[in-house]
C-alpha cells in the first residue's frame, strides 16, 4: 500500500469494472476514490484501503484531467447542497461495537471448532453447498438459457428444487418463497431467467447484468396485486447459490446489524442496486481475506459469518 497516495491511479481488487480510479483521500483506513468506467460513468466510494490496488505506473488517464473531489480528513466526500452554494459532509458513521477479530471470537462462541467443525459444515454449510450442486446437475452450461426461451415453466419448476432447501430456509416461507413459486412456474419466467443465467454465467459481477436481473425480477407476475417480488433475498439468493465464488446472499436486517456492529457503512438502500450490492460485494471479499486463513471459502461462509455476528451479544 505504501506505493498508493493521493493522486495515484488505482483499481478495486474485487470489482474492476468500475474502472480506473483516482485517489482523492488516502487515510488511516480508508480512501475516497474516484471511478470512471469504460462508458464515462462517475463514481466515488468511500473504501477500506485494502480494497484497492495500484494502476501500472506510467500511464495516463485524461478523463481524469479537471475532476476535484473535496473529503474530509477521514476520506469522506463533501458535496454540494443543490441551490445554497454551501457543502455537506455526509453522516459519519458510529464507531464500530467490534473489531473483526472480536467478531471472529463471537463466531467462535457458536462454533468451537470454525468453518471446518461439524456443526458449522450441518448447520450453515453443506446444505447450501448441496443445493449449488443442485442448481449445475439441472442446468449445465447453457441449459438455462436454451429453458428460458423454450420451456420457461420448466426452468422455473427447476430452479424451484434449487430454491426449496430441504434442511432450512434461505426464503421467507410465508412471503418470499411462495412468491417465487407462483412466478416461476405460473407466470411468464422468460426475461428474468434469461438475466439470471447471464448473471450466473458471467466470470465476475457487472453493473448492466445485475441492473437487468433488477429489472426482470420486478416486472415478474405476483400473486397479489398489493404484494412486491423485487427485494434483496429473492434477489440474490439464486446468484449466490449457483456462485457462491462471486454473489452474496443479503439478508437485510442482519447484513445491516453485522455491519453496523463492525462499523462498515454499506450506504444500505432497501430497494436494491448495483449501487449497494458492489458494495456489499466489495464488504464480502474483505470478509473473505480475514477469514479466509481460518477455513472459510467462499461467500457462503461469508453469509454465515454476517448472520452469526448479526446474532452475536457479548
């Protein structure tokens, strides 16, 4: 890290299409970065600075020329109050309850012998790894795509056997779930099972895909007109089996305890985005470097974590 300061060209290590960024605050423990990617959009993020790498020097980016971006001390960006002339600091967040290797000990609490332990590997892990074994026996490369067009109810009904784990459940059963059934195999599934598999087949998360799949899943049939499919856990709860690698399953109140308790502002929003899940995503892959020398894999244990800490009390 000691090659990065302010004005440096870095990348995001988990998230590269965001693009090339430029440092505008290199602090303690987090930097304010500046993104453009390859269309020209714009965007700083606030991030711990181990999500960030440094660009190969001696390049050049002019689409950077003229852009300032003022933060305060602790990286924050102050912006512009639209008609006063006057800025606004954004709200800080509160100090963290924990630090991550406390958060680790409370998960130890609940599992003496970690992710590798049996009551971990029964409770929180095998039957989700079952289920994502589940979802490449059904559909191979390039079946769901071949599904969707030519017998969407079928895709649908499959990946309902995907979605109804048998030893505990990732959907509310008196909402999410049976929602998800009747719009998989009553309704017209085609366009969102076309942007789930473009998803699940992609080697990384990108920001149009993603926005597709959001699109899809909200204009799906429901089952009552005052009801709404579109939320984070039907979202993300078939990436995330299919690729546990890459997609994490957000369950808001306990993705939003556990971050907070770890003092991680997610910038939450309750109707999902590309916005708020890279940087959950972004949250995930920093979980999984801390965890993964203790046994974790994937995302799947990074779900697991979050919702034990969530859980935790001292």
């Amino acid at each position: 890290m000691s090659e990065i300061t302010v004005g440096s060209f870095v990348a995001h290590r988990n998230l590269p299409n965001l693009g090339v960024g430029k440092v505008f605050c290199f602090g303690h423990t987090y930097a304010c970065i500046g993104f453009i990617d390859d269309a020209g959009t714009r965007r700083v993020m606030r991030l711990v600075k181990s999500f960030v790498a440094p660009r190969p020097a001696g390049m050049t980016y002019p689409q950077f020329d003229g852009w300032k971006v003022e933060t305060t001390p602790d990286c924050y960006q102050v912006v512009a109050v639209s008609g006063t002339g006057k800025s606004k600091t954004p709200k800080k967040t509160t100090p963290p309850e924990l630090t991550i290797d406390q958060a680790y000990e409370r998960f130890l609490a609940q599992y003496p012998d970690g992710f590798a332990g049996e009551p971990y590997q029964r409770a929180e892990r095998a039957w989700k790894v079952q289920q994502g074994a589940l979802w490449h026996e059904l559909f191979p490369q390039g079946i769901l795509r071949t599904l969707a067009t030519t017998d969407p109810l079928e895709a649908g009904a499959a990946v309902m056997k995907v979605l109804q784990t048998p030893e505990a459940t990732l959907l509310a059963t008196r909402g999410e779930l049976p929602m998800m059934t009747w719009a998989l195999t009553k309704g017209t599934p085609t366009a969102f099972l076309l942007a789930l598999a473009d998803v699940v087949d992609s080697p990384e998360p990108k920001a149009e895909q993603f926005a597709a799949l959001v699109d899809a899943i909200e204009a799906m049939p429901v089952l009552k007109p005052d009801t709404k499919l579109l939320a984070w856990p039907t979202l993300t709860v078939l990436p995330f089996l299919a690729r546990p690698d890459q997609y994490l399953f957000v369950k808001p109140q306990a993705t939003k305890d556990a971050a907070r308790k770890l003092g991680v502002d997610l910038q939450y929003d309750s109707r999902p985005s590309w916005d708020t899940y890279q940087r959950m995503l972004a949250w995930g892959h920093d979980l999984l470097r801390f965890l993964g020398p203790h046994g974790a894999k994937d995302m799947i244990d990074v779900q697991s974590f979050i919702l034990t800490v969530a859980k935790s009390t001292a």
